[in-house]
C-alpha cells in the first residue's frame, strides 16, 4: 500500500499548509500541484526524498514542470493542469498519463476538488488550499493497481 498527501493552489497561504503539515511524516509521498510551490520550501527540506512539488502557472520559484512517481502499487503522472487545459475538460490530461503508462493523473488549476474516471485513468483535483475555494486536500491509496481518493474537506483559510 503506497500513501499520498495531495495539495494544491495554496498561494502563499503557508498557514494552510501547516493546517495539513501533521500529516506528511506518516504518508509515503507529498505533492504540491502548483501555484504555492513556494509554501513548501520547509516541506522539502524536512521530506526531501519524499516530496514532490509541481510548477503552476503563477509560480515563480523552480518546480517540477510535470512527474510521473513510481510505486509498487502503480504509476501516477502529476502536473499543475494549465498546460492541458484542464477547466474546459481533462482529456488530454487523461491521454498524456496514459501515453506515460500512468493508471492515475493528479492536477491542479481548477480549485474544484474532483475525481473522474477518462479512458481508464484517475483523474483527480485536490482542489484548492488557499483562499478561492472552500479549502481541501486529497489522501490518495493505491494498493495492487487500485487508486482510491478521498477528497478531504479543512476547516477555516
């Protein structure tokens, strides 16, 4: 069974990722979707073999542009989502994490939490951690080739 902490678009409320910091010593990865890759300088230094910080579309400090993390329990592709035009449908998105060999892509860029299936593949939004949305996460399991998400709702910005 591999673990994941799923965060998104918390720029630069590092408040709100503190909120969700307990958690990340006791999951296998930390992944960051962009628009706050900054928030998680600390983050990266304490988990540096651990997490994974994308580049999204207004950010400014080195990031990851996209990834794909290999488990023992399956493939996922991780990307901020504008480059794939993910507020007008996820696709392409699902296309590229197929042509990856990826069961699940993670995204960012909506502020909607969301998961969707598209031609056999996860698609999942944690929604967003800052201030433009009611403020989520996502703790995603895979476990033998199964994904499963669970949208997670925090109290307070």
């Amino acid at each position: 069974m591999t673990t994941f902490v799923v965060l998104s678009d918390t720029h630069g409320r590092r408040g709100a990722v503190d909120k969700v910091r307990a958690l990340f010593a006791e999951n296998d990865y930390i992944v960051h979707l962009g628009d706050g890759a900054g928030d998680m300088r600390e983050t990266a230094r304490e988990y540096p073999e651990k997490t994974y910080v994308l580049h999204g579309n207004c950010d400014f400090s080195a990031a990851l542009e996209e990834c794909v993390i290999e488990t023992g329990d399956g493939s996922v592709f991780c990307c901020h989502g504008h480059r794939y035009g993910v507020k007008s449908g996820r696709e392409r998105l699902a296309a590229r994490a197929r042509e990856l060999g990826c069961e699940v892509a993670l995204y960012g860029h909506t502020h909607e939490a969301k998961t969707e299936e598209i031609g056999g593949v996860l698609c999942v939004c944690p929604g967003a951690l800052g201030a433009y949305a009611d403020p989520s996460y996502c703790y995603l399991v895979l476990h033998r080739g199964k994904a499963t998400p669970t949208l997670v709702s925090v109290a307070g910005k």
